[in-house]
C-alpha cells in the first residue's frame, strides 16, 4: 500500500504540473482498458473501480479509457491485445489466461466448490496466495493486478427444469471451452459444447444447446431470461475476473506509478466484490418477476461428490494450484 508521504508527493507532482503553463504541462498516459461486458455487469464495475482508485493515488497521471460491451473483441481477443501490447489493459474472465497464456495457476479459482462464497473469495483474492497466482502471469508478458468474483455460477435450462443430479444427463451445455469446465460438466453427465459468450442468446432460443452453466449478473447482462426460465441454483464455483496490464508497458512506468497502479488494483477489489454479491442477491428476485423459476440443487452433495476428484488431478498439474487450494481451505 502507498505511504502516506507517497501519495502526497504524487498528488503534489500532479498539482505542481497542472499549475504550469498549458505548453510545459505534462500530459497524463493514455491507456486503453477493454472488455466484454456490458456497463450492469460485475466486470465493468471491477474496471470502473479501478480506474477510480488510480485516480484517486495518482491525480492526472493515467488517462484509462474503458471499452466495454465487447467494442475492442471479445474476452480472448483483449487478453491477447494487452499480451501484444495493442491495449495496455484487459479485464476478461480468469479462466481463459491458462487457456491463452499457458500459465495453469488461474484455473484454481474455479475448482469445483473450492470457493464458498463471496467473503471467501474475498479473503483469497486479497491474500499472499491471491497475490502469487496473479504474479504467475509474468512470464506471459503480463502484470495481474486484481482478481474479483463477477458471479457465482449456476445453471440455466431453456428445455426442462433441473431438480437432481440426474437431471443433467444428456443436457447440450455451453461451457467456454476449456479443459477444466469440460472435465466438471462431463463428470455431472451433461454433454458440454464450447460456444462463444456472444451466441448463447441464439442458442438458447434456437435449442441449438439445451442450457448453460451463468450466473445471474450475465442472465441479466445479455437478456437470457427471455429464453431460458429454468435456473438452478448450483454455485458450483466463481467467475472470475482478471485485470492485467502489458508488462512492458507496466516496467516503463516510474516506480512511484507502477505502486499506484499495483495498489488501484487491490483497493478495487472489495468494492466489486460487493457490487457483485448485492446484484446477485437481488437480482435473483428481478429474474423472478420476469418468470424465472428458481430451483434448489436437492442433492447438491452427489453433485459436489462426482466433481471432487478434479481439485486432487488439477492440483498435481502445478505446484501454485496445490497451493491455492490448501491455502483457500484454510482461509474457511
């Protein structure tokens, strides 16, 4: 965290700097923040909060400009526009990093009810383990600078209501396609298929797929209570999302600014965080007065019992998983 010494000698910096002559004035930054979401959505908020403390540690130095609403690509098109340096800045879901950087460590948040609840989340996000996996993504060209939770993850059907384990044999679920979620739907007894976040719409309404695995912000988000209305709450792990900022990009800031920047990325976590777990909360009733049928999993315990196995076999695949997930548990 910055001293207080340090953030008056960048505030006072900034102030000396706007008192100039317009022609001697240094010019702030620019950087460029994209993702996926749309402006109600956790993700978004994550950015604006982290936009907001920098600001609030580094008055006029850094001029973000956020992209939402998937204008600059999709989530795996911004991750590999910040790994390139074409933006400096991404936020997209931490999943898709193992997937496109090759480093494994992210894949530990989503473990299957690994992560409890939102408190929890919070204190692993915040810890020294937090801080590790993030610090993993180095040798990917980029400097992780906040994890939050967009959502507890549940299961939406379109074709028929979902009350038991059985319930999922067979189901055509969209998941990202990544190894991890393939090994947990497949070990529930769903058929998973890989379909980019913007078709699941037309999927749903089509029955191209039968369901989808999503958490209540996105329902909202992207209006797919108007074709699914059978949602079972499962909160069989987070969605994560991940902030990261071009390495090179980062090491050309002074260290006054790369301290700024690190610490905007940690103050920026709980308010998420909260803004998350409230629109979760509430939203679950918006979603029934739009006709939703909410359902309680019955034997939420044979579906945590099926999925176990996958925490012991991702965590022999990198010591830094292992980690995670003794350290989660013992943050219980």
């Amino acid at each position: 965290m910055l001293s207080r010494r340090e953030v008056l000698t960048l505030a006072g910096a900034a102030g000396a700097t706007l008192a100039m002559p317009y022609v001697a004035r240094a010019a702030a930054i620019p950087m460029r923040l994209a993702h996926a979401a749309n402006e109600i959505h956790p993700g978004h908020i994550a950015a604006l909060e982290f936009k907001k403390a920098l600001e609030a540690l580094a008055p006029g130095a850094i001029d973000i400009t956020i992209f939402p609403n998937r204008q600059l690509g999709e989530d795996k098109q911004n991750l590999e526009s910040a790994m390139a340096g074409t933006n400096e800045l991404c936020g997209c879901s931490g999943v898709l990093f193992p997937l496109v950087t090759g480093r494994l460590a992210l894949d530990a948040y989503q473990l299957p009810f690994l992560i409890k609840d939102y408190d929890h989340f919070t204190k692993v996000a915040m810890s020294e383990i937090g801080q590790k996996v993030l610090d993993d993504l180095a040798p990917a060209g980029l400097v992780g600078l906040q994890t939050t939770d967009i959502g507890q993850r549940h299961f939406l059907s379109a074709t028929k209501v979902v009350k038991s384990v059985p319930d999922f044999a067979g189901l055509k679920t969209r998941i990202l396609p990544v190894p991890l979620h393939k090994a947990i739907w497949e070990g529930v007894g769903a058929s998973p298929i890989g379909l980019p976040y913007g078709e699941v719409y037309g999927a749903l309404e089509t029955k191209v797929i039968d369901a989808v695995e999503i958490n209540v912000s996105s329902m909202l988000g992207e209006n797919l209570w108007e074709v699914g209305k059978n949602f079972t709450l499962t909160g069989h792990y987070p969605w994560h999302n991940v902030i990261a900022m071009n390495k090179t990009v980062f090491d050309n800031l002074t260290p006054e600014l790369q301290k700024a920047v690190r610490e905007a990325g940690r103050q920026s976590i709980a308010p998420t965080l909260a803004y998350t777990k409230n629109q979760d909360l509430t939203g679950r009733d918006e979603l029934k007065a739009k006709g939703v049928q909410i359902h309680d999993l019955e034997n939420l315990a044979e579906m945590q019992a099926k999925v176990a196995p996958i925490v012991e076999t991702w965590s022999a695949k990198d010591p830094l998983i292992a980690e995670f997930v003794a350290a989660a548990r013992g943050m219980l």
